[in-house]
C-alpha cells in the first residue's frame, strides 16, 4: 500500500531565506507525486506535478521538487521565500500500472506549515 | 471555468440537525471526491464517485454521514444528525479521470461549526 510522510510538521523560516519541505513515499509500483499548497481559509491548489521525464519539476511561484527514485522522495524547494509563502504544504502521491494506466487516487501526507518570518 | 463550486461557504447549526453540503465539479470531469480537514485528523478522504457511481465510502465515519451525486455536476453530502465533533471544513474535488494522473481541482470549502 502507498503511504506519504512528510517529515516535518512545521518550518520556520525567514523572509528571502532558502526552504526545502521534504517528502518521502513509499510504493510497490511508478508513481505520480504532486505537491499542493493551502493558503488561509482557502483549498488546496497544485503546485506542481511529476509524472514522467526530468525529475526536476518546476511550479508556480518559484517552487520547483525533486524526484529521487532510488530514495523514494520528492523534496519541495525555493531559493528565496516571501512572507506570501506561509502557507500549508501538501505532498500527495497515487501509484499506476506499468501499462500506463492510472489506478489509484491521491494519498495525501499530513502538511507541513511554512511559517516566514520577516 | 469557474472551478470546483462548493455551497455554503460557512455553516452554523445546532447539534441534531441535518447539514446539506453542496458540490459542482468542474464540467467534463468525471471524478467527484468528499474531504473532512481538522486540526487533529488533517485531510481525510471520506467517499468518492466515478461517473456518478459512489466507488469507496469506507471514509464515511458512520451512517449519519451519506453522499449522493445524482448526476454529473452535483454532489451532496448529508449530515442527519449533525454532533459537534463533525465540526470541521470539508472539501469536495474532482478529477478529469480516475487516478492520480491529472490531479484533483479543489474547491474552497465548506466550514462547518456544530454547537
């Protein structure tokens, strides 16, 4: 069975510093990885998505992750946040045959709240 | 595309009521997905539908809780009898196809308070 962990609840940070929110999955089969992000009293948005190719994947606001098959991670990362990056971050993982077709939903990890500070 | 659009935004009731909670997925998508988020629980999936079809409800705490999607773009959820320890917001998503591939669009939620 799937399962996501994402390693910390919580990260503090300051404003223009580096961050990485880590992610660690664990299949029998391919998967695909997204994270998402939920701002304040909002839903989950897409933040960026891996489902094949360079494992280096770029999403919207600076963000960009890692896929490391050999050690099962997806690790989320920005040079430079801003205080408009607090914020709830969620890994999510859903595995798929080797045919190509898509069998499981999304398992979601429990979030990592990223606090930046000014 | 106005997105996924959940009604109402805020919901206040008293305990032993029922709740209705509301649902339009995006137009085409044919996956629908029901969501509970708390502080203690984090997000917890609690049924989803494939083409109308209620597929896995074993997320559904118990049988005051029940789901129905009776066509295409609509997506209840029902609460008889509401308690307060389903105070929470719930989420409902939809997806272009089953699985994982194309991700799921989330509405903005519904958050629930029971006194």
């Amino acid at each position: 069975a799937q399962s996501v962990t994402q390693l910390d609840s919580q990260v503090p940070v300051f404003e223009e510093a580096p961050v990485e929110l880590r992610c660690n999955y664990s299949s029998s089969v391919s998967v695909y990885l997204f994270w998402y992000v939920q701002y304040p009293n909002q839903g989950l948005q897409l933040l960026l998505k891996y489902l094949s190719g360079s494992t280096l994947v770029k999403g919207i606001n600076g963000f960009e992750a890692e896929f490391n098959k050999s050690q099962t991670s997806f690790h989320l990362r920005k040079p430079s946040v801003h205080i408009s990056d607090t914020a709830e971050y969620f890994c999510a993982v859903s595995d798929f045959m080797n045919y190509g077709g898509s069998q499981g939903n999304l398992i979601f990890g429990k979030g990592t709240k990223l606090s930046v500070k000014p | 595309d106005a997105g996924v659009i959940q009604s109402p935004r805020h919901e206040v009731t008293e305990m032993g009521q029922e709740v209705t909670l509301r649902c339009k997925p995006i137009s085409g998508h044919n996956s629908l997905f029901w969501y509970r988020q708390t502080m203690m629980r984090g997000l917890e999936l609690l049924i989803y539908f494939n083409n109308n079809v209620p597929i896995d409800d074993s997320g559904m705490p118990e049988d005051r809780f029940s789901a129905k999607m009776p066509n295409a773009s609509f997506s209840t959820l029902k609460i008889q009898p509401s308690e307060p320890r389903d105070s929470a917001v719930y989420f409902c998503a939809s997806s272009a196809g089953t699985g994982g591939r194309y991700g799921y669009t989330f509405g903005s939620g519904t958050r629930l308070t029971v006194v």
